[in-house]
C-alpha cells in the first residue's frame, strides 16, 4: 500500500549558537526591563509581559539577528519569495504558577519562541492539530504510543537556547510553570514583505 502525506504542519527548532553568553545578556536586559515597565496583560496569566516593540530596541539586536538567519533557512525550505520582516517580538516571565493561555497570532506567516531560562518542570509549550475534522472522533487505538503523524498535540520542554517557529496560525500555549524559578522566553511574529 503507497502513504502519502499532505497538508502537513510543520514546527522548526534551532539550537542557536552561543546560547549561553546571549542567554546570560538577555536575563540581565530583561529583567531590568520588567522592573522599569509594568507590561502588558495578553494571554499571559500571571507572569509578565513585556511591550511588543522589542524588535525595535537596539539591545536585543543579538537575538533578531538570529531569528531572522532562522526564518533565512526556512524561506529557503518553503520556496518563499519576498522577505521577511519582524512585526512584533516581546519579551515573557513566568514566575512559578504562571502560565499562557491557548492562542493564535493573527496577521503574521510564522511565530515562534526563544527560551532563555527554563528550568525543569516550567511549563511546557503545546500545540495542537488546526484540522477541525480529528477533533469529531476519538477512534479507539491498537497501541498507546502512536507515531507523530496520529499525534493530536504535540508537547516540547522548553530548553534554554532553542528556538521554535511555527506557522502563526497553530493554536499553541504555554502550561504552568511548577517550577519554583522564573521561566523567561521571547516571543515573535514574521510578516512577509
């Protein structure tokens, strides 16, 4: 019998290099931020949410400078044309207990998330398969570990220095963090000009 796959979605994950030494400058810089700003309530429960003009702020060009190499990669992947631009980018702490709820990025091509800090047990980024049509039944399995493709959600760890990106459209949050450190990410949004 011949499989095949279509419309599949795709998530791209990148360990950024010298992530150590940008982690370090980056919890510093947002840190002080947090205490001179008192952010923004998105879906953010708890925690803090920075302003989403840091893209625009000099001292996180180290970070865009890396998301855009990224997004580079998979222009070429997609056979995009045009460029891309970085719409909005901001910066997230959960402290423990603090969580994002489920959401979408309307008006962006790709999304994704940058952990700087995540300690064990922080809060896992889920996201969840967008067709509608696998949600109306719950077929029983022969086996309780399925491969990837039958996967419903699909569950990363965050890891300081990696960075996900994902088409802006992918339902996805962030779970509580049941740590009893802050969990520090950047988030983003790609527009294509």
């Amino acid at each position: 019998m011949k499989v095949e796959y279509f419309f599949p979605t795709v998530i791209y994950i990148k360990d950024i290099p010298n992530a150590l030494q940008l982690n370090q400058y980056l919890e510093q810089k947002i840190i002080q931020w947090s205490q001179q700003d008192k952010g923004e309530k998105k879906t953010n429960a708890g925690g803090w949410h920075s302003k989403t003009d840091m893209n625009k702020k000099e001292e996180y060009n180290p970070l865009t400078k890396e998301l855009f190499n990224m997004q580079e990669e998979i222009y070429q992947k997609e056979h995009l044309s045009l460029k891309p631009v970085l719409g909005n980018m901001w910066a997230n702490i959960n402290y423990p207990g603090c969580y994002n709820r489920p959401h979408v990025h309307p008006n962006a091509l790709f999304s994704g998330v940058y952990w700087i800090k995540a300690p064990k047990n922080s809060g896992s980024f889920m996201a969840y398969d967008p067709r509608p049509g696998t949600h109306m039944s719950m077929p029983t399995r022969t086996r309780n570990i399925l491969p990837p493709e039958l996967w419903r959600e699909v569950q990363y760890s965050p890891k300081a220095g990696t960075c996900i990106m994902f088409p802006a459209w992918l339902w996805h949050e962030v779970k509580p963090n049941e740590s009893n450190q802050d969990r520090i990410s950047v988030s983003f949004n790609f527009l294509q000009r």
